[in-house]
C-alpha cells in the first residue's frame, strides 16, 4: 500500500477512535452516576469553637459548621450531650451543596463541666456522620483558663442591650418583608445587624446593613439584645 494512501486510513482510524471517546454517555450512566451520588450522605465540619475550649455560664457558644452534599443539605442540628439544642434549616427549598451555618446555645447551671458539641447535616432523611468537639462550662471567670479567639465569621455580641439580629444562614436581603420582594443582596453566614424594625406577624426583621436598609425571615436568625421595643413598620 503506497505511504500517502496509510497516512490517510491512520488518520480516519484515530478520527474514529476521537469520535467514539467523545460520544455522549448514555442515559443508564447518568442514571448511576445520579443514584451514586444519593447514596452519599451529606458530610458535616465544625469549625469552631475548637476541643477543649472555654465558656462562661450563661455565655451564649457559636457553634460554625460547613456542611456539603452532591444534591443539596437541607438542615443542620446541634445537639449537646445528645440533646438536641438547635436546628438551622436552608432558606433554599432544594438545599445547599454547601451550606455554612452559625448554631447557637445557652449553657445552664446542669452543663457545668465538659459537654459535647455535635452536629449532624440532613439531606431529606439522609444523615452525616456527625462531628464534634468537647468544652468546658466555668461558673465563674476565675476559673478560665485562657479565653478562645473568635474565628474569622463568627461575630462578637455586645452584651449591650441593643436588639441585634444574627443571620445564622447565607440569607436574602429583601425589599419588604416577603419572599415576592426583590432581594438587595445576600448576607453572609454570622452577618451582625441592629433590628430596625418588624412585621406584624413577628416573622420579619427590618435591618440595618451597611448603611442600607432591608429585611430578613426571622426563621434564618438568632435575636440578642432586648427586642420588645422593635416597632411595627409594615403589616
């Protein structure tokens, strides 16, 4: 065969060996590929505070997290010693592929001593693995030892009385008090803002961000700071 004419049937040969490793997958390997990622559970981090950390008897503890699944994460819970203490949803329907929230609790006068923080991501019915970490609850500050450094994200609360609202999700930033306002921005997971004002339900936060007001679902936020006082300025 003269030389020109096997360069030719080499060239179509690797065309046709390009063309079939190009070829579209099938509709049974996307099927797989979607079941294997639904056998996975979601995965769940702590990320603060750290093993062996201090806190003060009736110091509020922050418990930062980032939970991340293929499909979407739709709650994450705290539990101490095995009680749960709170659950932070996705204001997301379908979830979040990687959801960063801030869970809070209250230290009694019965969590004196070492507790155990833990925390679990839900896909639907699907669960992490959990994660945890271990602190200790002082009664008095004399007792504490060294006091932990905020991590990056995790705000500091003035003890101050100032009604403040903390977004414990990455959340809307809304024109009005309702999902059918047009969202200003999203505010980030440990964001911090004084509480302008509310709804008449009581399920909506009139903020103050950055100079700009706007208004947040109080199911995606922790209240400090006396609120009684907040004024009703939409219905």
């Amino acid at each position: 065969m003269p030389a020109a004419r096997c360069q030719v049937v080499l060239y179509l040969a690797c065309l046709l060996l390009a063309a079939c490793n190009l070829s579209p997958r099938s509709p049974a390997s996307d099927a797989a590929n979607a079941t294997d990622s639904a056998r996975q559970p979601p995965s769940i981090e702590i990320g603060s505070p750290a093993d062996g950390d201090e806190f003060l008897l009736g110091e509020q503890i922050l418990v930062s997290v980032l939970a991340a699944d293929s499909i979407g994460i739709n709650q994450v819970k705290l539990f101490v010693d095995d009680q749960i203490v709170r659950t932070v949803s996705s204001e997301s329907l379908q979830g979040e592929l990687a959801m960063t929230a801030i869970l809070d609790f209250l230290p009694q006068r019965a969590n004196l001593g070492r507790i155990t923080l833990r925390v679990l991501a839900y896909r639907g019915a699907v669960v992490s693995r959990p994660d945890e970490v271990s602190v200790i609850v002082r009664e008095s500050p004399a007792q504490i030892l060294a006091t932990p450094a905020l991590p990056a994200g995790v705000p500091y609360i003035p003890n101050d009385g100032i009604c403040r609202a903390l977004v414990n999700v990455n959340l809307n930033f809304r024109s009005g008090p309702g999902t059918t306002y047009r969202v200003l921005s999203v505010l980030g997971t440990g964001t911090l803002a004084p509480i302008r004002g509310r709804d008449s339900q009581h399920s909506w936060w009139q903020l103050t961000v950055e100079g700009r007001d706007g208004w947040v679902s109080g199911d995606f936020t922790t209240e400090y700071g006396d609120c009684s006082r907040v004024p009703v300025v939409a219905g």
